[in-house]
C-alpha cells in the first residue's frame, strides 16, 4: 500500500476514498481511529489514504483532476 492523499479529517479522507473506488481503484482510509485524539495530539498526517503500488499513476490522474475541478463523469 502506498499513500496518496493526506486528508484534513474523516469526511475529506472518505470522499476520496469514495472518488478513487467509483474510478475502480479500491482504497484504504489509514488513521480513522487516531480523529478522535485530534486537539491533543501535534499537527501530524493523521487521516490518510492508501492505494495498491499498481494503481498509483491512475490513481495520482484522478486525484489531479479533482483537484483542478476537471474531473469527468
């Protein structure tokens, strides 16, 4: 499993859980269970998301593209 996405919390991590697996890419939400520790723990890469090695150059196009807003149905 190699990381792809750095979430800012639980719904931001699943909605690109979300995008990557309609895209036929299956992914991982890591760290879920540290959220509640947020506020008592140091800024960190708490929430993240993780795809098979295999999928990563589609996986980074589909991220791209929902990043610039050009992603297509």
């Amino acid at each position: 499993m190699i990381k792809v996405y750095s979430a800012r919390d639980l719904t931001d991590a699943y909605l690109i859980k979300g995008l990557l697996e309609s895209r036929g890419i299956a992914a991982h939400v890591n760290g879920g269970y540290l959220s509640g520790g947020i506020g008592e723990l140091p800024p960190l890469d708490l929430v993240s998301v993780s795809i098979d090695e295999a999928d990563y150059e589609e996986a980074a196009r589909v991220l791209e593209a929902f990043e610039k807003g050009e992603l297509e149905e």
